[in-house]
C-alpha cells in the first residue's frame, strides 16, 4: 500500500496498474493518480471544483482531486506535496476535434472565474516576462565559458527569438483593435500546452489553464507547421472542419490563435528540453531547420487554412512578405 492513502477516507485500493505519467491504481471502475504537484492549496480548490463541474457533465476521465482526512487537497510526505486524483473510465469513441470542442463548450459553462489560473487576456505580459526570465538566462550563459554547443546554440539564436516574441506581442496590438467577435470569444477551460490530451485515456486536471479556446487549438496547429505545408495536409484540415462545424472561430479568435503561433513557444519549450539532454549541437541545427519550414507556414497560414485575409482584415507581418 502507498503511505499517501493512509491520509484520505476512501477504501485503499490495492492494485496498481501503471507508474507513467503518475503512479496510478485501480479498484473496480475507479482509478486513483498520485501526482507530485508544487501548487497551492488554493490552486488545488480550484481545480476541484472544475473537475467537478465536468464529471457532472459526463467526463469522468478528468481527473478530480480527493480531501484528505484534514479536507486538505495537498498532503505532504517527507518533502514532497502530492495530489490525489480520481476518475472514472469513460469509453469515449469520438475523435479528437469533436471531443476538443465538446471538452471547450462544458468548460464556458463553468460558472466561476478562477483566480489562479487565469491567462484569459493576460498572454501580452505573460509573454513579456517569459522573455524577461529567458534574458536573464541568456546574460548568464553568454559570459560562460567553455561553451557547450548548446550554449553556444542558444546565445547564437536569442536574438532571433526574442524578435519574433516582440513580433507577437506587437501583432497583438492588432488583435486588440478587432471588433469581430462570437459566442467562442468568452473564456473556458484549456491546457497549458495542449498535445492531443484528448487522445489520451484520462484527461488530466493539472494541466488545465482558464483562457480562449484557440489557446488549444494554436498548439494542436503548431505541429503541423513544422513539416512542409503540414496545416493544408487532410489530417490538419479535418481537424479543423470538424472543430469549426462545433465552434465557428470569429475574426477575432483567428488573430488571436496567429498571434500564439508567431510567439516562439515551441522553441523556448525545446531550449529547456535540450538544457536536460546530452546531444546539443544536433538539436540546435534541427531546431533552426525546423524553424525556416515553420516561417513559411506562417507566412501562408491564413491560405493554407482557407481563411481569406481580407474576411478577417488580417495584416500580415512585414518579414514574412514575398520578396
């Protein structure tokens, strides 16, 4: 038996039936994830009370947290913090644009605006102090010597990234002109990053983040721009057709989702991965290879889509013109 079900009031269960990507254990149509977590026991409330409004609504995948005997969410052992999760099994055959758009409906009827989660109109200065946390590192990794390649890498590529996210954050600009909105515009409930977390089995509540819908869909997009006209492939386009048929995007949403994709997620996410591997040289030339295939998708994004710019009054950015 795991030492954390000695704090809560539920029958121990007994059988574990996986370690990744938390250990989990099951007794009869419950599952039961013990997730190490640094958040806050306000964060924990939180995400309680939107796991629950979605079980109440048929998804019972999503994870819950459980109070412990103290009605506390976060139980310490040693010096860990842990959370503990339960769901239900749910056999849900849809695929995954309907189940995205379903998940992003249940979430606008969320009844509460949560505080600690809350990214809904904040992605400007959150982008701006991400890039803030990156200077610094890059200040610190510029006077290091010996280099690695991976410093040398990343000292030799900053500039570039922290041109594109003055791109994105200016590109804003233009978004917060935009009059053109629908019903899709209002916040839900939405993933950090999404990676086709509607494909997995349990749809897990630590992820979650408050904020527009297209937060997920620029992510589930961003992979497909970085393989050679990656978004007009029949796999992109159904993903699409389908979401829109659910949850039509407004002028405003389209802006907003180009905003997210020219703001350089993917490669501060890959410079931190690369900071824990062995093998830096490579995956810095992958990364700028990756990256000239991801600027031309930018630059035809709105073609590739079917979105006509001139619908949407959309102004493309100056760098990504034809010659």
């Amino acid at each position: 038996m795991h030492p954390i079900f000695l704090h809560y009031p539920i029958q121990v269960p007994t059988k574990q039936v996986s370690d990744k990507p938390y250990l989990t254990f099951a007794d009869q149509s419950y599952y039961y994830f013990i997730i190490p977590t640094s958040i806050t026991e306000r964060f924990a409330l939180e995400l309680y009370t939107i796991a629950t409004h979605y079980h109440q609504q048929g998804w019972t995948n999503v994870t819950c947290p459980i109070p412990n005997v103290h009605n506390q969410f976060l139980t310490s052992i040693g010096k860990e913090k842990y959370l503990l999760c339960y769901a239900i099994y749910n056999d849900d055959q849809r695929e995954e644009a309907t189940k995205l758009s379903g998940f992003h409906q249940t979430g606008f009827g969320y009844p509460y605006q949560p505080s600690t989660m809350n990214s809904y109109g904040r992605w400007k200065q959150l982008w701006i102090t991400k890039i803030d946390q990156y200077e610094a590192l890059y200040k610190q990794l510029y006077q290091q010597r010996p280099a690695s390649p991976f410093i040398r890498g990343f000292v030799n590529m900053f500039p570039y990234i922290v041109g594109l996210a003055e791109n994105a954050i200016q590109y804003m600009h233009i978004v917060e002109q935009e009059s053109q909105f629908n019903e899709s515009d209002q916040p839900s409930i939405t993933f950090g990053r999404y990676q086709s977390d509607m494909s997995e089995v349990f749809i897990w509540s630590n992820r979650f983040v408050y904020d527009h819908p297209v937060r997920d869909m620029a992510e589930k997009l961003r992979k497909y721009m970085l393989t050679p006209n990656g978004l007009s492939s029949q796999e992109c386009q159904q993903f699409l057709q389908r979401y829109v048929s659910n949850i039509p995007i407004s002028a405003f949403g389209w802006k907003l989702l180009y905003a997210r994709l020219i703001f350089p997620i993917h490669l501060l996410d890959s410079m931190d991965q690369i900071r824990q591997t062995a093998n830096h040289h490579l995956d810095i030339e992958e990364l700028v290879e990756n990256q000239s295939v991801y600027e031309e998708n930018l630059r035809t994004f709105f073609y590739q889509i079917g979105i006509d710019q001139r619908e949407i009054n959309s102004i493309q950015l100056d760098w990504l013109l034809d010659v």
